[in-house]
C-alpha cells in the first residue's frame, strides 16, 4: 500500500495552508480593516466632495442583498474546492511519482498552481468577512481518500480524476464569470464606478479558471481516457463534485 506522506516539495508548499482554526483567526484580525466589495470607506468623503467645482465622479454602490448571497456562496465554495485540489494532488503523488518520474514536475506544476488559488480564496473569505464551509474537515478527509485511491490505481485513473473534477470546477468558474461580468455592465449602465475590488475579483476568477482548465488539458493529454472503468470512475467524481459544491453553498 503507497504511503501518504507527502514528497518534501508538497510538505514545504502546504505548510502556509491554514487550519480551520487558524483561518478563522486570520480571518477575524483582516475583518477589522476590510470593506464590502463596492463601499467606500467609513468616514471618507464622497469622490464629488474631495475638490470643489470639479465634476461629479461615479459613485460606487453596496452590494445588494442577492448579490451579497452570491458571493458568500461563491467564495465558500471556491476555497473549499481548492482546499480538496491541492490535498488530491499531495495524495496521488507519492505512488504517481514512484510509477511515472517523468509526470513529478507535472504533479507539482500542478499542486503549486492550487496551492496558490487556495491562496486566494483564504485572502478574499478574510477580506469580506465570510466563513469557510462548516464541512471543512470532510472534505479534507474526502479530498485524501480520493487522491490516494486513484493514485494507486494508477496514472490513468489520477488522470481521469483530475479531469473530471476540472470539468465541473470549469463549470462552475464560468458561471461565476457570467454573473459577475453581468454586475458590472448593470453597473455601467447605471453610471456607477465598477471600482477595483470587482475588476480584481472578475481576473482572479478568470485567471484560476483557465488554469483549471489547462490542468484538464494536461489530464487528457496523459491518457485519463484510458482509465478503466473511465465512464463510471469520472461519473462518480463528478456526481461527488456537484454535491459538494451543492452542500458547501448551504453550510
């Protein structure tokens, strides 16, 4: 049976991962100084107050209740996943490696681009003050499991997991592109300033989500159609997936 330790690179890159624990209280020490996505400023004048006589700048407007909703949800579900990708790939690596030392700098090209995205979501949940899913260590465990037992079933079946989760993770970034794209054309339309924090979280989104879809890219590249039984193992994950991300949305 392959080991679950973790190779030197996964162990040095994963310490800066914070616990459950440790999130919350990085959490509650950046909520202090955190603003909500479009808000200017407690106490800061308004852009049309700052020089008399100049034009009137675009205001920026709060959130509303619905959009507000979204997000929560949104970012919930994003660190969640990113937590599960980067313990999938910690586990497949060791039997991986050991089959296939050629695919070791794939697998931690690989790992290292989650790590970041889980980077990410940390900083955002921390600056607009939302909790991480309730179910955050069953998805640790879950992520493990699966991480390791496609990893010792083989190259191909490691492969057509992580083809499989990026097509619903895919799915998923672009529907949050869609709608926050649609956020800021309404508020264009409406002659609101759009504002950085909305232009930033729309190219991160964007940004992770071609990485994920390069990782797919890179699973079909490595013959994850080759696993067997291809239909049920990837049918499986992907059913797994979208409950996850159905439940994380909701806990």
């Amino acid at each position: 049976m392959a080991s679950l330790t973790r190779p030197s690179h996964l162990q040095s890159a994963t310490k800066a991962r914070l616990s459950p624990r440790a999130f919350q209280l990085h959490a509650r020490q950046s909520f202090s100084t955190s603003h909500s996505l479009y808000a200017s400023p407690p106490g800061e004048p308004e852009p049309e107050a700052i020089q008399g006589g100049t034009p009137k700048a675009k205001r920026s407007k709060p959130l509303t209740k619905v959009q507000q909703e979204f997000l929560d949800k949104a970012l919930r579900v994003n660190h969640a996943g990113e937590l599960a990708a980067t313990l999938i790939y910690t586990a497949q690596t060791p039997p991986i490696a050991k089959a296939h030392p050629h695919l070791r700098p794939l697998m931690k090209h690989m790992y290292d681009q989650e790590a970041g995205h889980f980077k990410t979501f940390n900083h955002l949940l921390a600056r607009h003050r939302i909790r991480p899913t309730a179910m955050y260590p069953v998805w640790q465990a879950a992520a493990t499991v699966l991480g390791w037992g496609t990893g010792v079933m083989g190259r191909e079946a490691a492969m057509a997991c992580t083809e499989a989760v990026e097509t619903e993770i895919g799915d998923h970034y672009n529907e949050q592109v869609r709608v926050f794209l649609q956020w800021v054309q309404e508020m264009e339309d409406r002659g609101e300033e759009v504002g950085e924090e909305l232009t930033s979280l729309v190219k991160d989104v964007k940004r992770i989500r071609d990485e994920e879809l390069e990782h797919l890219d890179h699973a079909v590249e490595n013959d994850a159609k080759e696993a067997n039984p291809y239909e049920l193992l990837t049918g499986v994950i992907r059913a797994g997936c979208r409950g996850a991300i159905w439940i994380t949305e909701k806990v």
